[in-house]
C-alpha cells in the first residue's frame, strides 16, 4: 500500500440526460474522517451513498465535498385546473342563450383566463431520477479516485522527506552513542577527579560511601536505554514507511517516543557533544512530527 498524504484536490465532471454536473473535493488535515458536504436542493437522499463512496477510499481528513447541477434544457408543461375550466364552460352554457352572437371559446381565450392553465417545469419519471443519481455517484467516484491519487503522490514525496528524517535521528543516535564521554576509561577517569576535589575540599567525607554516590550517579547517567530505544524506534519507523497504508497515527506516536527519548539523552548529558547531539536531535523530530502530521 501507498502512504497518502491528507491533502489534494480533485474535480470531476460530465452530463447526465439534461443536467451537466460537476463535483470539487478539497482535503485538508484531520484526526478523523470529517465529510462536509454541499449539495443542490432535493439531491439529500444521495447523503448516505455519498458517505459511503469517500470512506470507501479515505480513513482521514477533513473534506469539503460540493455538487453543482446546471439544467442545459427546460422542459415545460401546461397543467388546467380542472375545476376552473369546469366553472368557465358552466358559466357559458348558462349565459349562452342571453349572449347575442357569443364568440366560441378559443384556446388562446382559455389561456388568457387567470389560473386556468399553468405552465411549469415537466416532472420526470423515477427511471430518470435514478439514471442521474447514478450518473451523479459514479461522477463522485471518479473524482474521489482522482483526489486519492494526488494524495498518494503527497505521500510518495512525504515518505522521502520523514525517510530523510529517520535516518538523521539514526546518526544522531550513533554519535551519541560512540561519543568519547560514554567510554567506561573516560566516565572512571571523571569520577575520579570529581571525587579528588570532593576529598580535597572536605578531607573529612567518607570515601567509601562517596564512591558509592558516584557509582549510582554513573549508573543513572548511562544513556544505553535511551539509544536502544532509539534505534527500536527508527527500526520501527522504516518498516511502518515501507509498509504505507494509513500509519499516520502510528507514525505520530513514534514521534512522541522519539521526543521522549531525545529529551532524556539532554537531561542526563554530561558531556557538550551529547548535549549539543541531543538539541539537533529535538529539532529533527520536531520536522519529522510536523510533516507526519500531513499523512493519513
């Protein structure tokens, strides 16, 4: 599967019997699946079917789903009122005989009788309504194919970039780990010349129990954890990339850890190198979170 980036444009659009038609779908980030849609007036029976085409191939973002339909041909029907044309040839029977030389009623005289024949827009059968709802989703689809599509070219580009990332935070790692002040001849070294001052200043501290302290102070200051961790982490990270899909909350969570880590290596260092590693690190997952925010 590909990893899809949770931005993209996409439209689509054609006509169906009378009606042109034309969808625009805009995706932006989102926790979830957040569907908005807009549609012309008594097509909100296709809400469900809507729904149900988007998620078919989306898991996240907030989208904006509008339709437009344009009737390219009116057509037109007269529609009598029956009981109007009923009281008209009524009232001319009666009064027919008391008319001298009555004029016959025309058709052009029966139209020009307020509300006897009303034209409007022909209603359609219910085979055409269903062959534009069709029209009209398979439409939809094509468009929400579209927009897949330049979501998944996101994310081919978005892959790159978080694949850069990971393997920084990896060297990042490595340096840390093979810095000169995580030696064990350099900790000892250390230690002794804290603990020569220490007795120095204060001939009278117990030197055992001193040595003791440091021992657990060395122990605490260790970083090994925190480098398995990180490199568990971008192990981790590189499978979830190269297995795309929708891992953009996963990814997320990484990030966090990544952070959590980073911050411990600063904390614990003791060294200017570490600290400095461990700043650049920070500032690479930080990159790293941002851009995996954009992804599904």
């Amino acid at each position: 599967m590909h990893l899809q980036s949770m931005t993209g444009f996409a439209r689509s659009e054609g006509t169906t019997g009378r009606c042109r038609w034309a969808w625009e779908l805009r995706s932006v980030n989102g926790k979830g699946l957040d569907i908005r849609l807009r549609l012309p007036q008594g097509l909100e029976a296709l809400e469900s079917d809507i729904r149900a085409i988007v998620g078919s191939h989306l898991t996240r973002g907030n989208l904006q789903v509008s339709l437009t339909v344009n009737t390219l041909e009116n057509r037109m029907e007269a529609v009598v009122n029956e009981d109007a044309l009923a009281a008209v040839l009524a009232l001319r029977d009666r009064l027919g005989p008391q008319v001298v030389s009555p004029a016959p009623l025309t058709l052009d005289t029966l139209i020009s009788i307020r509300g006897l024949v009303d034209f409007r827009e022909a209603e359609e059968d219910q085979a055409t309504i269903a062959a534009r709802h069709a029209a009209l989703l398979e439409g939809l689809r094509t468009g929400v194919e579209a927009l897949a599509a330049m979501r998944e070219r996101e994310g081919e580009a978005l892959s790159t970039i978080l694949l850069t990332h990971v393997t920084r935070i990896e060297e990042l790692a490595l340096a840390v780990e093979a810095d000169p002040s995580r030696s064990a001849e350099e900790i000892v070294h250390r230690l002794e010349a804290q603990l020569a001052a220490l007795l120095s200043a204060a001939p009278t501290l117990d030197k055992d129990r001193l040595h003791a302290e440091a021992a657990l102070l060395a122990t605490k200051a260790d970083l090994r954890e925190e480098i398995d961790r990180l490199k568990a982490h971008v192990a981790a990270a590189r499978e979830l990339l190269a297995a795309g899909g929708p891992v953009g909350r996963k990814l997320d969570f990484l990030a966090q850890e990544f952070n959590r880590e980073s911050n411990t290596i600063c904390s614990k260092s003791n060294a200017a190198a570490v600290t400095a590693a461990g700043i650049e690190l920070k500032v690479v997952i930080d990159q790293f979170r941002e851009q995996v925010q954009n992804l599904e």
